[in-house]
C-alpha cells in the first residue's frame, strides 16, 4: 500500500480515536463514541496489516489464540471482577511494548543497523515503561484477587530509598542501551529492573486505592504504546498511546484531589499506611441487624432527599439490585434519591457507574463528588454503602 494512503487512513483513525474519547464523556453518546473508537482501531489494524513483508500466519494464529483467551474472561468475568480484568488488560499493553522494542532492537543487531537516537531512546522508554506497567499490573491483579499478595500495603525499611536506586539504575541501563545498542543484555538488564520497580511500587498501596493504582497504569501502558509508535515510526500507534496515557494521567489526578493526595505519593507508593485498628468483628460482633428495602423505605418515609453514597462493600455484597428496590420504593413515595460518586469509590475508575447501570439506575441520578458537595447540607438522609473508605480515609 503507498504510504501516502497509509498515512491518510491512520489520520482517520486518529480523529475517530478523538471523536471516540469525546463521546464516551458522556453515557448518552458514550455507545456512538465506543463505535467510533472501534472503528478507528478497525481502521489501523487493516491497514497495518496490508503493508508488505509481514508474516500473515503467525499474526492469524494470535488473532484466534488472543481472540479465544479474551473472549472466554469477557464472558466468564464477574462485574465484580472487572477491575481485576481492567488490570490485566493494562498488563498486557505494558509486555507488548516490551516485546516489540525488543524485537525491534534485536533486528537491528542481526542487520547491523543504525536505528537512530530518536528510535533507541524510544526503545529504552518502551522496555522500562512497560516492564513497570506489566508487572505492576499482575501485583495489582493479584491484590484485588487476593492471591499470593496481601490485600494491604507490604511496607519495609528504606523503601523509597531502594525504589530510588532501582530508578538511577534503570536509567543508566537505558543510557547504556542508546550508547551501545548492540548490548542486547544491557536491554533486558533494564527490563529486569523496570519489573522489580513495577512489583515494588504497587505492592506498597492498599487494595483501596487501586482505581488510583490503575488509572496510572493504564496511563503508564499509554505511554509504554506512545513510545513503541516511535520506535515502529507508527504515527497511529503514537496518538492511539498519547491519548490513553494523557487521559491516564488526568484521571489519576483527579482522583488524587479527591483523596487529598499528590501524584508524587503514587508514583513513589506512599499510599495505605498500615494502621492497627480493632476488626470488624470485634467493633461490629452482634450489632448488625437484617432488614429490608421495604423497611428502610417506611424508616424515610418522612424525609424529601435522600442520597446514597456507594462504595466498594456494595460490589463485593452485590447489593446494587437491592439499592434499585429501595431507590423505587422511595421514588414512588415521592422522595427524590441521588447517589454521591466519589471518583476512587470502587477498585477502578467508574466502578460505582457500571455497578449502579447494570442495576438500571438512571444515570442523571449520578452525580459527581464535587457537584453534590455543595448541598450536602439540605440532605435529609445519607446513607454510605460499603464506602467507609472514601467517606473517612482513616476508615478501616
């Protein structure tokens, strides 16, 4: 295919990557943008698979054995397990960043090469980013599951300091790398390195701040994919990246505000310092009482307000249809109900939002942490589901 044609078709793509990401700002245009971002990727992936000097039968064989792996865990997955999925998804993109910059590198020292400063220093991003981004991903994955790591943050002495020296030495691997590319070892020396940094900066965090952890990922896996497109001189593949690790990045922001922490604090795992606090047994041991939607309805008869606050505890209880049966209940007594979304309520970005729309809760009845603040104080009832956590951080 000439490359004029190729480059046109990856601009199409990248505008209906744009006009994609646009639409899912919003659940009324959410499914057109889904559509329209598909369709980009459709795009780019034809198109890249026209160019010449491709191996069809192995690019065939992954499409069936990755096509047959993602189909089995999409149907398989529970929602409550949708995080733990999201997490390996990242993963993934951080290792094939890692593989390909390999590849890349490899094929230039077979050839005798000269790949250029601009495609070795890519090469180097994509090894250190995605070796973080893949094995961060698994110990994240391994969190929410609750497998091998512990749910709580795995802390040490000296940790920062080591994360410190691990950087530097990444770092100088990668020097090293752009210097002399045909050292192929100095390369997956600075992957080893990239892998034990990922490892130790997510098992420091909490489960409770891993829609943090994972909105950075996905930005980290963005990025590792930005930088890949340079090594491959993708143009789609750069603005495919940028755009997930720049909306990465922004999230991950925004939920840092919302927990008053800073982005320094993720990136160097400063998060959920252990706390010695009494169980849940022991606080709440024969004080817990069953009852129903119905009941709860009679006890707020009286009040004109009411806003429900959900948090993790209602995804692992799978309480949500219980929260639509008292949601009619209330609306049909006339009561107006609203549900507070705090953005790191969940184990990932929007969990609250997919938990609550599976339940057929209408989505205007979903409002932002920072619009319903403000009138908090004509709220007759708020009752906090499961989210303990976001409501008092100190909370455990």
């Amino acid at each position: 295919m000439p490359e004029n044609i190729t480059n046109i078709a990856y601009l199409i793509a990248a505008v209906l990557f744009i006009y994609g990401l646009i639409g899912l700002t919003h659940p009324r245009t959410a499914v057109r943008g889904n559509l329209l971002g598909g369709m980009g990727m459709l795009i780019a992936v034809v198109v890249t698979l026209l160019r010449s000097g491709l191996d069809y039968e192995l690019i065939i064989a992954g499409f069936v054995i990755g096509g047959l792996i993602g189909a089995v865990l999409a149907i398989k997955i529970e929602m409550t397990a949708m995080p733990q999925l999201v997490a390996v998804f990242n993963g993934f993109g951080g290792g094939a960043s890692v593989l390909v910059a390999g590849a890349e590198l490899y094929k230039e020292g077979l050839t005798g090469g000269d790949p250029g400063l601009q495609a070795l220093i890519a090469i180097a991003l994509s090894g250190i980013i995605g070796a973080i981004t893949f094995w961060g991903s698994l110990v994240a994955y391994a969190k929410l599951q609750g497998v091998v790591v512990p749910d709580q943050p795995v802390r040490y002495p000296g940790e920062q300091v080591v994360k410190v020296l691990l950087l530097l030495a990444s770092i100088v691997c990668a020097v090293m790398v752009v210097q002399d590319p045909g050292a192929m070892n100095m390369y997956w020396y600075l992957v080893i390195i990239g892998s034990v940094l990922g490892v130790l900066l997510v098992v420091a965090i909490g489960g409770a701040d891993m829609p943090v952890v994972i909105a950075l990922l996905n930005s980290y896996s963005g990025l590792a994919a930005a930088a890949t497109g340079f090594v491959l001189s993708n143009n789609v593949l750069i603005i495919a990246g940028s755009l997930v690790g720049a909306s990465g990045l922004i999230l991950t922001n925004i939920m840092c505000k919302a927990m008053n922490r800073s982005l320094a604090n993720v990136l160097f795992g400063g998060f959920g310092a252990i706390q010695e606090t009494a169980s849940a047994d022991d606080v709440y041991g024969g004080k817990v009482k069953s009852t129903s939607p119905e009941e709860l309805a009679m006890l707020m008869e009286t009040a004109s307000r009411v806003v429900v606050v959900p948090g993790y505890g209602m995804a692992v209880a799978q309480a949500q249809h219980a929260v639509r049966e008292l949601y009619n209940l209330l609306e049909a007594r006339g009561i107006n109900v609203e549900f507070a979304i705090h953005p790191v309520a969940g184990r990932m970005p929007g969990h609250m939002n997919v938990l609550l729309a599976e339940a057929d809760i209408p989505y205007d009845k979903l409002i932002e942490m920072d619009d319903i603040n403000p009138t908090m104080q004509q709220v007759d009832i708020a009752i906090v589901l499961g989210a303990n956590d976001v409501v008092n951080p100190i909370a455990r």
